[in-house]
C-alpha cells in the first residue's frame, strides 16, 4: 500500500484539527470502490463520519485521477506501436491490429435538472457510455468519460482523441469495433454475412481479437464492483471515480505483469499491412482487400 501511496504521490498530512492519515483516506477509497457500500458504512468501519467519508472520496478520486496521462496512454513511438501489433498478431492471426475498442455503460443516479432525460439510454436506466481502447496485454491506452447515455458509441468515437490517432495511420493500424461502428479504412468490423471462407476466417479472427475489449470490461467491473453496481455520486466526483478506477487497473497491470523488451527487427507484414493504395480506399473496400490479402 505504500508503494501505491508513493507511485500516486499522495500525501494530504497536515496539522489541522485530528487529520485522517493519507494511508486510511486511501484504504476508504478503494474499500468503497470495491464494494459499493454506503458511505455510512464504510466510514462506521473506521469510526469516522458520513460526510468525512464523501469529501475523502472525492479528494482521492480527483487526486488519483490526475495522474490519467501517466497511466493510461496510446504507445508513443513506432517501436512500441510494433510490441503492440506482434502481440495482437499472436492471438489470431490479425496483422496491423493496433487496439480494440468498444462502449460500456456505467449506471449513475438521475441527475435531474432540464437535461437529466439525455442520461437514460436504450435500455431505460440512467448511465455515462464510457469509450474505452485496450491493448493485447488488457491494458487501457484510452478512456473517454464525458458522454450521457443516450449518445451513440460511433459519436463518441468520432469527436475523441482515439478517432485522430488511428485515423491519422502514421503507424500502420486498425481498430477492431463491433457493428455499432461504421466500417472504415482505419477500423474495422465484422462482417454481417459471411460467405467464403476467406470471410469466414476474417470473422473467426475478428471475435478472438476483439473479445479481449469485453474481457477487460468484465475484469475491470469485477475489481471494482462501483462500476458495476451504479454510483449516486455528484456528477464530477463520479468522472474522478471511473477514471480512477481505470488508473488503479493499469497499475495493477505494471505491478503484476513484467515489462516486454522491445524488439529491434520487426515483421515486414505487420508493419506494411496497408500499403498506399489501400490508405486511399475506404470502410468495406478496404476491408475487403484486407481480407482477400491475408485470409484468402
């Protein structure tokens, strides 16, 4: 816990009043992002007050939320953008890949005012569609948490940060989305009816790869249980709380997995998959090419 303590850099002593030590503010905060509880009961369990246990919450959460560019960030140079295709390439076959991306929806209590009713998506509750794009090894490289319920998972990818960098294609990559997304040069989808079997193992490769997105989602919800359960937060603090939440799993990542040396030499195929003139055709030409090339 120390370690963690130092790898956020948190430190809120001072010498007012009886202060709660940075250590037990920190154990508060992650004992509520893993159980959910009231905070009525999560402060009995420390003997300390209700209110106490919101404003720690929302201090920790803001203060662990702005290390996100430390934590979760896209690979920022050609070498480790080629780690990144090597081990997509590895689970099926798939050259290029550079991320998977899809939405998820945390519940959140209605917030009311005249735009409360844009927080309710299709499926009739209150939430955030929260854009997240992973890596091979599970870990986050993006995380959007700025939009109601109610919006479209293709909006929000087209008005982030995510849609610049792979459409920019300075390195050679695609994105793996479902069907909610619009098939384009630089993200590619499923196909809905698939005939040879050229297309049948584009399909078979396109769920292996791209299932390890759903698995960070079910991973991610599992280790904090808040996400999964819905947060009755103010709207701010339950920005911080998933953003922080997916800071905490990325360093969970580090702190269990060993880091991977970065290779010199890399596969001419991976990185030359698309070539000049697949940059300028788009969406399902350019993945038709792609198929025919490497699943034919």
């Amino acid at each position: 816990m120390d370690q963690l303590l130092n790898l956020l850099g948190i430190n809120y002593a001072n010498n007012r009043g009886l202060p709660i030590p940075p250590i037990l503010q920190l154990l508060t905060t992650l004992r509520f992002y893993a159980t959910a509880n009231f905070q009525t009961v999560c402060g009995d369990l420390r003997g300390i007050d209700q209110s106490t246990v919101s404003r720690i919450i929302k201090r920790v959460s803001h203060e662990i939320a702005s290390r996100f560019r430390d934590h979760v960030k896209f690979p920022q140079t050609e070498a480790e953008w080629s780690v990144i295709r090597q081990q997509f390439f590895e689970i099926a076959g798939m050259p290029g890949v550079g991320g998977c991306i899809d939405c998820t929806h945390i519940k959140i209590q209605n917030p009311g005012g005249i735009n409360g009713e844009v927080f309710r998506n299709r499926k009739g509750w209150f939430s955030l569609n929260v854009q997240l794009v992973c890596g091979p090894l599970m870990e986050i490289h993006n995380l959007v948490v700025r939009w109601p319920g109610s919006y479209h998972d293709s909006f929000i990818f087209n008005a982030s940060h995510a849609c610049a960098v792979y459409s920019n294609n300075n390195h050679n990559l695609i994105l793996l989305g479902d069907n909610g997304y619009a098939c384009k040069p630089y993200i590619f989808t499923p196909l809905l009816n698939p005939v040879t079997n050229a297309e049948k193992n584009y399909n078979k490769a396109h769920i292996k790869t791209r299932n390890i997105v759903e698995r960070v989602f079910g991973v991610w919800k599992r280790k904090f249980p808040c996400l999964r359960r819905g947060l009755a937060n103010s709207p701010n603090t339950i920005i911080s709380i998933i953003v922080a939440c997916a800071v905490l799993y990325n360093i969970s990542l580090k702190l269990r997995l060993p880091d991977f040396a970065v290779e010199d030499e890399t596969v001419e195929e991976v990185n030359n998959f698309l070539n000049d003139e697949n940059r300028e055709i788009i969406g399902a030409a350019a993945r038709r090419a792609y198929i025919i090339r490497h699943f034919t």
